[in-house]
C-alpha cells in the first residue's frame, strides 16, 4: 500500500471470466453481501467489484445496487456503435450503470489477438462514456526469464496511456497481471511484484503528472487469502484483481479482510 498520507481508497475487484450462470449469480451476490456485512462492524476501506460476463450485468447491477458491491464487465467494444455483430459497447454498459469494465486482460490479448492499439481504444471508449477501464498488463513467463518484464509491461502501458486527455485518464485502474501467475498458483516474489508497481508508478508520474498518485495499481495473479495480506503489504499495491477465488464467496470476503489487516 501507500503511504498514509496518500488518500487511495483500495479497489479488490473479482473476475469471474466466463464462469457461473445467470442464475446462480443472485444467489451468490446475496451470499457475499450477507457475509460482508456479519463483517461489517470491522468496515472494509476498500471498494469492492464483481465483473462478470455480459448476460449477467442487468440482473446483478440491480442486486447490487445500493450495496458496498459494484459490478463491472470484462471486455468493451472499441466502437461506438453499429455493425460489428457480437459485441457490447461502452453506452451499453453505461446505460445499465455499469462503472468498470476490464480491458487488455491477457486472455483477451492472448485468444483474440488483443494488442496494444486495440486496449487503448477500447479504454479510450470507455473513458469517454465515464465508464472506469482497468487495464491489465503483465509478462509472460519467457519474457521474465529474458529479463524482459519491466520493458514488456511498460511498452503495453505506454500504448494504453497513448492519446489519453489527462482529465479523464486520472479514473484509470491498471493492473500488473504477470500471465505466468494467472491461474496457475505460482506468485512472483514481494520483490519483484514492487518491482514492476515502482516502475508503474514512476511511469504513470512522467506521463500524468496531475493523476499518477491517485491511479490505483493492483496486483493480479493467484491471489488467494493465504498470501492476500503479503502482497497489499507491497508499496505501491493498491488492490488486486482476483480470478479464482472470486469465484468463492468465503474466500473473496477473507481476501477483503486481509487488506483491511
Ligand atoms: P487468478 O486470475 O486469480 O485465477 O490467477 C486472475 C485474473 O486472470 O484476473
């Protein structure tokens, strides 16, 4: 975390992927919503995100509303609107009150050929419909082994960055998401996740000078409640982005404890 002169407020934000049905999900969101609040006397100081496949967004932003949970998406159409069979645009999401959406996840970039130009569309269209993108960058494990990984994940910052007007870019959420963690249990060491938020951070102070400090960085990648308070120990940590123990509601409520201490 940051110094305590810094006033961040924390994001924990689950990424369900493409898992769990309409159906279930209410039932879920309740689970989680009753066991925050036998929690709530201890007050979580973060704010909390589900994003959650497209065809569950109506149902659960309405659960949702009112209550310390938000709902996000995790993907967005870099078009405005029109014939591109398929996809969901950013007026979309806005219009259902949706805030967050997640763009560039590696998945996305690995499985639909995402690159840099398309992410930094896609989280210009948000941004420009008020929506909150959380970009996600992170090595693979080659690149880390080249001793590549503060290039690559600076590279794909720099083409999310480009063309972004410095108002709006300050609601931007980036998230280090080394692909050699995601899903797989293995988790970089302290060292090198401060690492590669240091150098997030001292990027974001060159190119948003007025918004840097206030940009949220979250770590990503088999964070789980055993190792959740080690990592938001890390300076420069503000959060996480959680696969699959967002996926359990006991598990996602331990990791919100752990950065509440
Ligand atoms: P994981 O996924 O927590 O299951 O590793 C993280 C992510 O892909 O956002």
């Amino acid at each position: 975390m940051q110094s305590a002169d810094t006033p961040i407020t924390p994001l924990i934000a689950g990424n369900w992927k493409m898992n769990r049905l309409p159906s279930e999900a209410q039932a879920w969101l309740r689970d989680l919503l009753a066991r925050l609040e036998a929690d709530a006397d201890r007050g979580s100081r973060s704010e909390l995100l589900l994003c959650v496949p497209f065809t569950h967004l109506a149902g659960m932003s309405e659960l949702a509303f009112g209550t310390p949970v938000g709902i996000g998406a995790q993907d967005v159409s870099r078009h405005e609107a029109g014939a591109y069979t398929g996809e969901v645009s950013a007026p979309m999401l806005a219009d259902l009150g949706v805030r967050y959406v997640i763009v560039g996840h590696s998945e996305r970039r690995e499985y639909h050929a995402e690159d840099d130009a398309t992410v930094n569309a896609k989280a210009q269209r948000a941004l420009a419909h008020g929506l909150t993108p959380i970009v996600c960058v992170g090595e693979r494990q080659a690149e880390r082994d080249a001793g590549r990984a503060v290039e690559v994940v600076l590279g794909q910052l720099a083409g999310a960055l480009e063309g972004l007007e410095p108002g709006s870019a300050e609601r931007l959420v980036v998230a280090y998401e080394p692909v050699w963690a995601i899903g797989t249990g293995r988790t970089p060491t302290q060292d090198q996740i401060a690492e590669v938020h240091a150098f997030l951070r001292d990027r974001l102070r060159t190119a948003l000078p007025e918004a840097a400090e206030g940009i949220r960085l979250l770590y990503g990648g088999s964070v789980k409640p055993e190792n959740a308070a080690e990592i938001f120990a890390i300076a420069d940590v503000d959060g996480a982005l959680v696969g699959g123990a967002s996926l359990k509601a006991a598990d996602f409520t331990r990791i919100i404890a752990a950065l509440d201490g």
